[in-house]
C-alpha cells in the first residue's frame, strides 16, 4: 500500500515498441504486490492493486481530482431532496466489446456493490435505498437518510456490464469502459492491458501497459536499471541514494492519502485499558523512526488520517517519554510490562518488517515483551478479520479522499474491526456520514479524530509521501495520492 511512496520510471525510450509505427509504444511496470483479482466490487474491491486495475480498465460516475468532484461518467448531477440524487450519464460511451454503457449499468454494478456482504466497500452503502434507471442516460440514486460522503463513494463505483455480471468467468478477461482493455491476465504473476481506441475521453498514448509482479525490491530495481521495466512501486528509503545526480529522473510529490498504524486490539487484555495504549504510544520515538527509517519519503501524522483527506484535524503529538510510559503501566497494574504479539503481513515487504522490528525494540524498553509475526498475506487478513490478534502493524489509504472511507468505515461499534466500542463516536460518525452540510460534517471529523487520538486506539506516526521518480523521456504522467495511477496520457519518447 504505497510504503516508501515512490514510483520510479527508467530511461528515457527503454521499452518502447515500435513494430506498429513510430507511435506504438509500449510501457511495463514491475508492481510489489500480486494483483489477484480483477472484480472491482468484491472481497478485494478496497485493496490497493484491484483499485490500480480499476482506475485503467473501467470508469466511474465521478472522480476527485485536485481534491475536488469532477464529472466522469456522470456530466451532472442535482439533488431533488436530502435523499435524492439524479445524475445524467454521458452518451456515446461504449464498452470495449462495443456496446452502449446506459443508466441500466450503472444501476446493476451499485447495486451489486452495495449488496455483495463480503465486500469491504459494501458499508458505504449501507443506507442505499433504491436505485432506479429513469432512462439510459438518468441515474436516480434514493437513500434511506441523507448521505454525506454520495459523491466520494461514487469515486469507488466501478461500472461493468449489467449482462456480465452474472457470468463466472467474465472477471477473467473483463470488459470495462476505460481507457485500457484487458488483453491477459495471469493472478499474481502478470496482466497485459492493450490501449481502447474509442475510449470517450481519447485513446491513450500508450499501445500496451504491463504489470508484473516483482516482490523483491532488488529484482524490480534491477529490472528498471537494465531496462527491462519502465516503472516499479515501492522503493524504501535506503534505496533512495542510489539515484541521486541521475540527470536522467526527475522526483515529483504528491500529497498521499496512505498512512502507517499500529492498531490496539481494544477488547483484549491489556490492550482493554487506554492507558496501556498510551504507554504503548509514549515509549515510541516516531519522529527518530521517521528519519532512521524512511527519510523524506513519510511526514509525521497529527491525526488518525493523512492530511490531505477531508475531515482531517490536528491534534496534540504524544511525547517520546519512556519514563512516562512506565508509569502509566504501573498505575494499569503491570510494573513489569507483559508480553505480547505484533502481526503483519510478508506482502508489505522489508520495509514494514524493519518498522516492526524498530516498534518491537523500543516496547522492550519499557519492559513489554513483543513477538512479531510476519504472515502470509491471506493469513493475515484472515486473521485481521477474525479480530484474533493482540496488535497490527500495516498502512491504509484513505481512497475516496473523504474520512468517512476510514473512521466510519472502521471504527464505529458495528464495524469492530480492532475491537473499540465508543457510543459517543459512534454518534458523532452517524451525523457525518448522513449529513449533505460539508462545513458540518468537517467539524464533526474533527471531533472523531480527537476521540480516536486521546483514546490511543492505534499509534499513527506517519504518512506516506507520494514521491514519483520519472525518466525524461516519460510525459504526462499524474501523481495519484492514493498509489492507483491512471496511464491514459502518459508517452514514452523513443
């Protein structure tokens, strides 16, 4: 999910095909993580690499761009009343099998999102009443109450073909309305998306984008360096040097929406009692494991949320105080610490496994006793789920660019996803979530956000800069904060 931040391009022309003219080109991408599945509405529908395909292969009814709503699929949208919003589709878009995307579309995918149960996206519509294709190009979406985060969902709602739906083996090979088309896909090991030359906003520049996935760091460096791949994700901070005075790259940043935590399990012992949370948080130098660990590429976090999300309010840093930590033990009852277990997932690669050590070391020094474990991917989310764990370290983007994606989203009583019940907060998510008042909904996040901070459900110590290396031969390329760029206007000069 972003860790590091750094999306790296090589050479100038490495790659590029021109075996179809001199504007056929062809760009390959080494990725840390294995895309596994292609179904943007279920049970991977929230995670990183399905959002990275979904951005390219299908459209949604709005997208944010410059943390602003802008039309998509969708030219304009109205609301008749609290509950109620029309959109007008736009006409003359088609999928890559040829045929017309309508209202009938968009209805069936929202309505298969909504209603998948295992889907992690489903709570964002958990108040979805009707929807209902006026007519091809009218989408009336009602509510059962005001929902304040309708058009950030929709940037999540991936359209697909209401007679596709139903067909087992149509995520295989599936159709969208995006810019690229899927022309191969092997899960976890490579996809192969060709260009869609009637796409509504233009063909892309480029004919072919490849992903493969590459999960030693040394290996995607080595195959960017020797020109085998043109980008590659995930470069960790002590990586960083090797690049520096190559004339050839140039750095850009973007704002990320990904954070890093360490979450509580609040409903076991001893993490049930704030104060052994506090402790936890008061005996970690973040700011010493921002700078040893990942240099420029993290800032430190202020809030249970990155900065650049909506909703997001500052609050006052816990101290590195060792000695203080000790004594909040002490009066918690465990003068001699306590042992206890740190999960994470292999997925997240070397640098996650170096802050776990990093956390690990400096709890020892208070006297808590911590074994990390480092699991398989599905194991961990298995478990995750499960709520059977003490604590977990991992990141989070916040995708929609709204707080809702993660306060209402995690932390109210009914989600339990880390154990912490708060009937105040959960109030306080309610009245966000289903308020269509922008300032009203800000100031009630703000609250949330210092109830989650005072409360230590988690440590949150950074968050992820997005930094973008690209070669000079690589143009109109668009830092993404959420680590899912789009490829349509990208070229590579020969």
């Amino acid at each position: 999910a972003g860790l590091g931040g750094m999306l790296l391009l090589g050479p100038a022309g490495c790659g590029v095909l021109n075996s179809e003219g001199a504007g056929a080109q062809s760009m390959s991408l080494a990725y840390s993580r294995p895309i596994e599945d292609l179904d943007p509405h279920g049970v991977s529908s929230a995670a990183e690499p399905t959002q990275l395909v979904g951005r390219n292969v299908y459209d949604t009814l709005v997208t944010r761009e410059d943390d602003e709503i802008q039309p998509s699929l969708a030219t304009e949208w109205k609301r008749p009343d609290e509950n109620t919003w029309v959109f007008t589709l736009r006409s003359g878009v088609k999928f890559h099998d040829g045929k017309p995307l309508t209202a009938t579309d968009a209805k069936a995918s929202l309505e298969r999102l909504a209603g998948t149960e295992e889907a992690p996206l489903a709570p964002l519509w958990e108040s979805l009443d009707s929807v209902d294709a006026t007519d091809k190009r009218t989408l009336t979406i009602k509510t059962k109450e005001p929902l304040g985060t309708m058009l950030p969902n929709l940037t999540l709602l991936f359209i697909l073909p209401a007679d596709k739906l139903g067909d087992k083996g149509f995520f295989r090979k599936p159709v969208g309305s995006g810019p690229f088309k899927v022309e191969s896909f092997v899960p976890a090991q490579r996809l192969k998306l060709t260009s869609y030359a009637d796409y509504w906003e233009g063909p892309p520049k480029l004919k072919e984008l490849e992903f493969s996935y590459i999960p030693e760091d040394s290996t995607r460096l080595t195959s960017l360096q020797n020109g085998e791949v043109q980008a590659t994700w995930t470069i960790t901070a002590d990586q960083l040097p090797q690049f520096e005075g190559d004339e050839d790259v140039r750095l850009e940043t973007a704002t990320s929406y990904t954070y890093y935590f360490n979450w509580f399990n609040c409903s076991r012992e001893p993490f049930t009692d704030p104060n052994v949370r506090r402790a936890m948080w008061h005996a970690v130098d973040v700011e010493a494991m921002a700078k040893d660990l990942f240099q420029d590429t993290v800032r430190l976090m202020k809030a249970p949320l990155s900065s650049s999300v909506f909703g997001y309010a500052p609050q006052e840093p816990y101290e590195y105080d060792p000695e203080r930590a000790r004594k909040l033990l002490t009066d918690a009852g465990y003068p001699d610490g306590f042992s206890t277990t740190l999960m994470f997932s292999e997925a997240y690669g070397a640098e996650m496994r170096r802050v776990a050590e990093t956390l690990v070391s400096y709890w020892a020094d208070i006297g808590v006793k911590v074994e990390p474990q480092e699991l398989e991917d599905a194991q961990w989310l298995e478990r995750l789920t499960a709520l059977d764990w003490d604590m977990d370290v991992q990141t989070n983007a916040t995708q929609t660019g709204d707080a809702d994606y993660s306060l209402g989203r995690l932390y109210t009583t009914e989600a339990n996803r880390l154990g912490y019940s708060n009937k105040e907060l959960d109030r306080i998510l309610y009245a966000a979530r289903t308020t269509n008042d922008q300032d009203e909904r800000a100031d009630l996040y703000a609250q949330a956000c210092e109830i989650l901070w005072n409360d230590a459900t988690g440590i949150y110590p950074f968050e992820v800069q997005a930094k973008y290396a690209l070669s000079s031969g690589v143009n109109g390329f668009e830092p993404a904060p959420t680590f899912t760029p789009t490829f349509r206007t990208v070229s590579v000069e020969a």
